[in-house]
C-alpha cells in the first residue's frame, strides 16, 4: 500500500473544550488547522456534569471570550438556567454558572467547528507524533515535531501538533467489579499514542476522575427536594451576547441529602469499590471526591448535598451531582434509593471512574510549549488538571502559542497578576501537579483585581493584539473603559451639601447624616447606599449601560483595596520581569543549594518570579541566583 502524506500547518489532537479552542484560534489566525476525534460526535463533549462555570470557573470562560475564544457564546445560546454565585460575598468571588443543554451544546460547538475557514475536522486516532533531532542556540529544545500518523498509516505533516486528548489516552472505565477499555460514555479510548509519547521522553502519569449515575426524571419525587431556580435577571457569559437575548424560561434543579443509611451501604460495600480495593492505579480530585471518599475522609458529617439538575430540555436524564461513585451496580440502585425524593429511581447510566494517561505539566513552558519538543503543544486534562473551564482555557493559550510560533510573533504569556488563567498556568508548570488541578479563586494572590466582571477591560487589547478580538469589539470596550473613568471623575467631582433634603434622603436610606458636604463618590463608599439608589439626588447624570454603572459602583467602593493590591502587583512584577536565560546552568553557580539547582534544573523557570514558586527553592536561594545574573548582565 503505498503511502499516504497530507500537509497541514497544525494538528489537534482531541475535540473536546481544549481541542476546540485551539483548533479555532490556529484557524481563525489564518493557519491550515486539521482537528482530530475518534468521534465526530464527541466534539465539545460533556461527559460529566452539564454546566459550564462555577466558582472561580466562571471567571476562567469571561477570560477566554475576552480573549475571542468561543466557549462563553456557546453556552449563552444553550444554556437552560443560569445563576451568578456567591452574591453575598464581595465582587471578587461572584462567579457566573450556567445549566447547559448537553446535546444542544455540543451541536452548537460542532457546528461552529464544521462552518470554521482553514479548519478540517478528521474522525481518526493519532497514533504517533513524527519528529527530527533539533538544536537551536541555547535552548533546552532536542527535537521538532514534524507531523502526526493515524491508526490507518496517513501521515499528516505539519509545523505545530496540540495535544489536547482529555480522559480518552489508555483510558478504562470501572464499575465495581467490570472494568471496560473505553473512554467517557463508552466512547473508544486512544490506546497507542501513550507509547509515543514516552519514545519523545515525556513522563506519563496515572490520574482518574469520576462521574454520577444519570437518573430517569420520571421515577424521581421532586416534592421532597428543595427546588433551585435560576436568577431572574440573567447576565450572559460572553461580552459580545445582548444581555436580551438571554432572558430565558429556565429550568429548576433540585437539592436533597443523604442520610446515614446512605453512608452504611456504602462504607459495608468498600471492599467492592475499586478505589479501595486497589484496583484504581490513579490519583483523583481532592476537590471533586467520589461519594466513597466523603463518606470515608469525612466520617463525622450526617449528610452530604446532592444536586438533581436536567442534562437537557429534550431528555429525561437526570444528572445527580455530588454522588459519583465506582461502586457495582446494585450496590449503587441501593444507595441512591435511600436519598429523599430518589426512593423509586430508575438508573439510566451508571455511575463510573475513569482512569486515564496524562503528562507531569512542569515538561512546559509558560506558553504550553514541551520544553524539549520545539512545536508540540499541550492543553486540559492531559496537563494533569480537571474541568471543561480549565480545559478551554489552556487549549486557547496553547492554540494562540502554536500559531506564534509559526507565524514567528510573541508568544501569548499570562502572569498571575493578570488572569486566572496566568494562575492556571503558572500552577501547572511551576508546582508539580499530584492530583488532577482545579482552579479555585484563593488560588488567585490578586483575586479583587481579577474579577469576572471586568475580563473584557482586562485583556481585551491581548485578544485584539493577538487577531482574535475583532477591530469593533475592541473599540466598544475602549469606548466603556472611558465612560467608567468620565464617570467615575464626575461622581468625585459632584459635592452635595448638607441641607434638609439631603439629610432626609440619607435617613431615608439608614444612612449617617452629614456634618459638611460630601460628594457623590464619598457617599457612595456607605455601604448602605448604591450608584442607582443616589440617582435621587443626583439629577444631572447621564444614562449609563448596566455593565458601566457597575464597573463605577466596585472601582468607587473598593478603591482603596484595589490600589493597595496594584501596588502588590508592581512589586511581583519586578520579580517576573528579571527573566533567567533559558539555557543556564545552575550547577555553575556557586552557594546555591543542591537541592535548588536540581529543582531549577527540572523545571527550567523562565524569571526570577516563578523560580521563587517552585517547591525546595528557598529565598537565599534566590538572593544567590539574583546576583549571579545582575553580575552575568554586567559582564555582557
């Protein structure tokens, strides 16, 4: 047979939310982009829990749609509830979460895949990555991807190759005592392309997540649940959707518990679930535990929360959250039928765990490049983290990356300062990851800077730089970057004296009275008061859309917080701008611990900044290494 050469300038490897942004944003650059599945119809699949966002998570989707990735308008035309988190609490923990439509979803993903310019998709399992010897200069690079082959022999040549393969590498399913080959929802596995991976000399590791069973709504009592409605003003994900469009009928979920008869069915069959019997080899979420987990780890709890929530407007499944479990299948119909309102259930999936092959992520760079493997690129759960949010946000960075690279631009590179997904990043390749990752905003040092609200003004100029954030969308978030700053000078600049109407208003409010007067932005620093409850006694203001009036409202009250945190922020950044050459030696300094120079050895940090992060570098050590490079900047 002879042999079969296609070309392309980037392969991706996975269609799932990392593969879909990185194939759209190769794409959408210009770059002949070929998208890999070993299913057309898991594209942009969720074979876990039907919602997109969540505490932290959402801020990781406002971040990708600043930056033109598509995962924020595709949930808004799909969504069936949607609820804004944390709403008690200060700004900077409001996270946006949105009930998906499952199949909707991903037919809605798939068809902007499939209408995509310069993008293929190909049904095919990639079974090698081809590459040549290569050296350049002083980098750590030994070799350069040239291309991928699939399970058929056809070899597809290409300058960049993102790996993007989630759950499915060598993966196998386990329910009690059945352990099937295959990866999410019976899907098949990639079972070849482990071994070429570990031919480039990439370290593979064990993981494993799980999911819950899917129960039939028509067997459940939703009279014994607390119901969960959505918010009745909905705030869309994307900046370009109209607000309008989203104001939605939605769907109610459900909240009941467990009780302990749930828990002694299960801790009376542990010896059958496969994470205790031994018969799991990987490590699972901390944040994300089987229902086996919290029964055991958190022995003195009475009940556990689980929540009923539709997987879609036309299907009876019922997602029951917070229950996954490996347990056999009789042994879970048992459990659930002791939680109020799931007595009668019918099971229409079972719940399973999956193990799955995935790399250690301190082999890459900040730009998701393999550190020794000049044009491959790695993005979501393979890089050793958890959740469709993660997912897509590090497919969109290794997608914009690979097509730097060829187009021979600046990389993209986030730092912690300036997104969660900087944090995402900046975590992976700097401390090493034991357990799937997931993002969580204390992980964010700079959380009231990073809010979900204000990602567009964040780093809108980055999606308009990198070509992915159109000309007239720019120019709307300049346009509402300068109506907040205007407004936010006139409410400093409005003083309102201390007459009877103004004392009435105040009381009127339960607000102090005034001695002197005050202006507009003072008074809107009370707590009690807000920028449309002053509205009253400030008749000369201009009408203003809701997202400009609440940028105002948080840039006013919690201004002095905010410079406090832009002044911890110049002060990190001077430590990631003295950036460390990426080819030198640490075992040539001197003073520096042994202990440091292997740790900086393997991770290869690219400032002084991340050098510090990394476990068992201690701050003498970055004293020495500090003055090392100031006298090696001196001599050159």
């Amino acid at each position: 047979m002879p042999e079969i050469r296609e070309k392309a300038d980037v392969c991706v490897v996975g269609a799932g939310h990392a593969g879909c942004e990185a194939a759209l944003a190769c794409a959408r650059l210009g770059l002949e982009t070929i998208i890999f599945t070993v299913s057309v119809d898991s594209i942009a699949l969720m074979p876990c829990n039907p919602n997109i966002g969540g505490s932290s998570k959402g801020h990781l989707v406002r971040e990708v749609d600043a930056l033109g990735g598509q995962m924020g308008k595709v949930i808004d035309r799909t969504f069936i509830q949607s609820k804004m988190l944390n709403q008690s609490k200060g700004p900077a923990v409001h996270s946006l979460r949105a009930q998906a439509d499952k199949a909707e979803y991903t037919r809605c993903m798939r068809k902007v895949i499939e209408n995509q310019d310069h993008l293929i998709v190909k049904q095919a399992e990639v079974c090698e990555l081809l590459s040549e010897t290569y050296h350049e200069g002083n980098s750590l690079y030994e070799k350069r991807i040239t291309g991928v082959k699939i399970a058929t022999g056809i070899i597809y040549e290409c300058k960049a190759v993102i790996l993007c393969t989630g759950t499915y590498l060598n993966a196998r399913c386990l329910c009690g005592e059945s352990i099937v080959h295959t990866g999410p929802n019976g899907l098949q596995a990639a079972t070849h392309l482990s071994a070429s991976l570990r031919n480039l000399g990439i370290e593979l590791r064990r993981f494993k997540t799980g999911t819950p069973a899917r129960m039939d709504r028509r067997s459940l009592d939703f009279e014994k649940m607390e119901e969960q409605k959505g918010d009745e003003r909905v705030i869309p994900f994307s900046f370009s959707t109209d607000p309008e469009e989203v104001q939605i009928d939605q769907v109610s979920c459900y909240l009941t518990y467990t009780n302990e008869e749930t828990h002694q069915i299960i801790r009376e069959n542990l010896d059958r679930s496969p994470i205790y019997a031994g018969v799991i080899e990987g490590t699972g979420p901390r944040y994300c535990p089987s229902i086996e987990d919290k029964v055991v780890k958190f022995a003195d709890k009475s009940r556990h929360q689980v929540f009923i929530e539709p997987e879609g407007l036309h299907t009876n499944e019922m997602y029951v959250g917070g229950m996954s479990s490996s347990l056999p299948e009789d042994v879970q119909l048992a459990m659930y039928r002791t939680v109020p309102g799931l007595e009668h259930c019918r099971i229409v999936r079972n719940a399973y765990a999956i193990e799955y092959d995935c790399i250690n992520s301190i082999e890459l760079k900040n730009t998701l490049e393999f550190k020794k493997i000049k044009g491959l690129f790695s993005g979501g759960q393979l890089n050793g983290s958890s959740g469709y949010e993660e997912a897509a946000a590090q497919g969109l960075v290794a997608g914009v990356n690979a097509a730097m690279e060829i187009l021979g631009r600046e990389p993209l590179v986030m730092d912690r300062s300036e997104s969660y997904i900087g944090v995402l990043i900046d975590d992976l390749v700097t401390k090493e990851t034991l357990e799937p990752y997931r993002m969580m905003t204390s992980r964010a040092e700079y959380r009231l800077l990073l809010r979900q609200d204000n990602a567009d003004l964040r780093l809108g100029k980055k999606g308009f730089d990198i070509g992915l954030v159109s000309a007239e969308r720019y120019r709307s978030i300049c346009e509402k970057e300068k109506a907040i700053r205007e407004e936010i000078q006139r409410l400093k600049s409005v003083f309102v004296g201390a007459g009877e109407k103004h004392q009435k208003f105040l009381e009127a409010h339960g607000s102090a009275r005034l001695r002197t007067g005050a202006s507009l932005a003072e008074l809107m620093c009370r707590p009690e008061l807000s920028y449309d409850g002053l509205k009253e006694i400030d008749p000369d203001r201009k009408p203003l859309p809701a997202d400009v009036k609440e940028q105002v409202e948080i840039e006013i009250k919690y201004e002095g917080y905010i410079a406090r945190q832009t002044r911890q922020v110049l002060q990190y950044k001077k430590m990631e701008n003295k950036k460390i050459p990426e080819g030198l030696n640490y075992h040539e300094i001197k003073n520096l611990r042994m202990e440091a120079r292997q740790k900086l050895d393997i991770h290869r940090p690219a400032s002084l900044g991340q050098a510090s992060r990394i476990s068992g570098v201690s701050p003498s050590d970055i004293s020495v290494l500090l003055i090392y490079l100031e006298h090696a900047s001196h001599q050159t």
